[in-house]
C-alpha cells in the first residue's frame, strides 16, 4: 500500500512541477504502479454491445432486431414534458399551424 501511494504521489508531483514550469520541456512519462495492472481494452464488438444495451435501456432502440421502439409507458405526469415522440408531433404541428398562418396573412 505504501509503495502505491508514493508512486502515485510522485507521479502527481513530477506532473505538477511540469506545470509550474510552464510546460516546458518533454512531459513526464506515466510511470507503473506497483499492483495496479492495465484493463484489457475492449474489442469493437463488445463496446458496440455496450453501448446498444444503453440504448435499450433508456427505450430508443428495440431490444428485437427489425422492430421499433413503442411509446414509453404509462401517462405523462402532469407538469412534465410528454415522451420524445409525442412532443416531435406536437413540435410538428405547431410549426405547420405558424406555416398556414402565414400564408393566410400573405
């Protein structure tokens, strides 16, 4: 634990000198922490999984191939904005409504 928090500490140290100088000169090189191993990067395949799994989550993709997304459930609580669909159709209205309105006074 000691060798840790002295190798961390130095790092910081070397890192915060460089700054006080400016910048100046070759910054300081990272340097390895005894017992803390590097992550295994992760392939192309797997963060793209990762990141479609979030997506479901939050309901903007369909966790069935092929499908869409349905409405999110439940009524909206008042107060609160409707779902994101609802409110595009709202958006879209109104803005063909100020269309017709100005073609009207035209």
């Amino acid at each position: 634990m000691t060798e840790v928090l002295l190798a961390r500490l130095d790092h910081r140290l070397a890192g915060a000198n460089w700054q006080r100088g400016g910048g100046k000169g070759a910054k300081p090189k990272s340097i390895e922490i005894p017992g803390v191993g590097a992550k295994p990067a992760k392939s192309r395949a797997e963060r793209g999984e990762e990141a479609a799994q979030r997506l479901r989550n939050l309901g903007l993709i369909s966790a069935t191939p092929g499908r869409r997304p349905g409405p999110l459930p439940g009524p909206t609580p008042p107060g609160r904005p409707p779902p994101a669909a609802e409110f595009q159709r709202a958006l879209e209205d109104e803005l063909l409504a100020r269309e017709m309105r100005l073609a009207n006074e035209s």
